[in-house]
C-alpha cells in the first residue's frame, strides 16, 4: 500500500466521481420512466451487487413502486408490463443471464446494469443502464484501472446511481418524504 489514510479516500471518491461523471444522464431518466411505468419490478443482483440492488429495491418500495427481490418467497411471477431490473456487472453473469430469459420469455421488459455494453447480457436486455466502472471482470493486469479491491469501485458506483434514481423517481411518481417514511417497516 503506497498511500496513507486520507489520500486513499480521496482516491476513491476521485474513482468514483469519474465513473458516475460518464453515466448518461439521459439514459438513467428512460431507465427511470421504465421503472415508473411498470407494472411489477422483480430485481436482481448476485454477490455484492446484490446488495445495492436489494437497497434500491426497499426505495422503491418506499416509493410506492411494486417491487420485489428475486429469491425472496413472496416474489410474483413476471409478466407483459412488467420489468426485470438485473445487475451484472462483468455482463457474464450465468444466474442472471438464465433469470434474464425467465423474464423475456414471460413477456417482461429487461433493465440491465452492466459495466460491459458489448457483454452477453446486454444482448438480451431490452434496455442497457452502462456503469463504466472496474469489475472483477477487469480488476487484474493492465486491466486494473482502480486502487479498490475487485468489483468495489462498480458496487459503489451503483449506490450513487441508485441514489439519484430514487431522487428523479420521486419526482417522476410524486412521492412525498411522508409518503416515502409512512412506508418504512416499523419492524426494526
């Protein structure tokens, strides 16, 4: 390790910055309208990823949105009108590739977050939400473009998007901040 304490949490912010710096704004809004209009959202992650995508999915909850997370017993089956929101950082992702084909086949649109636009997940999503960040995909030799270990640099990355996501949606939806906490479990 070459840097101290602080330097590396500048590194990092400074990482992360730029990733979110080339998210296409335009494209995170049509991401968002895609959310809004569906009729049911069953998200998707695997590994770390998974748990900014089950963060995102309790905002969206908050939100009012019907969302649910794949794995849990109470998820509904997907259908035309729905959307399948999957995170597959490296784009060769096998579960979600499979789940993805679940959720065409069943008629449900498919949302993906990728840091791969040319991967084999892109191939079948219907819509693609890129997040140019380093992946474990990417995070050895020439490749390594960040001080953060393996995929952290496309897991933080996600929480800012999902962050602003959840601000654009409140606007598209209308929630309230009152709304959005009466929603909030009071089983902590």
């Amino acid at each position: 390790m070459t840097q101290a304490g602080p330097e590396m949490f500048e590194i990092a912010l400074d990482e992360l910055g730029a990733v979110v710096k080339r998210i296409d704004d335009g494209r995170v809004d049509a991401a968002c309208a895609m959310l809004a209009g569906a009729g049911r959202i069953v998200a998707y992650g695997c590994g770390r990823e998974a748990l900014q995508v089950k963060g995102f999915a309790m905002r969206l909850y908050h939100l009012g949105l019907p969302v649910s997370v794949v794995g849990d017993m109470t998820t509904p089956p997907l259908g035309k009108g729905d959307v399948f929101l999957a995170s597959s950082g490296p784009g060769e992702t096998a579960t979600a590739l499979t789940l993805m084909r679940v959720a065409r086949d069943a008629g449900a649109k498919v949302l993906l977050l990728t840091a791969e636009p040319a991967g084999s997940a892109a191939r079948l999503a219907d819509f693609t939400l890129h997040v140019p960040a380093q992946t474990m995909a990417s995070d050895q030799g020439a490749a390594r473009t960040s001080v953060l270990p393996m995929g952290s640099l496309f897991e933080g990355a996600l929480f800012l998007l999902f962050e602003v996501m959840v601000l654009k949606l409140k606007l598209l939806t209308g929630a309230t901040p009152e709304a959005m906490r009466a929603r909030h479990t009071n089983m902590e």
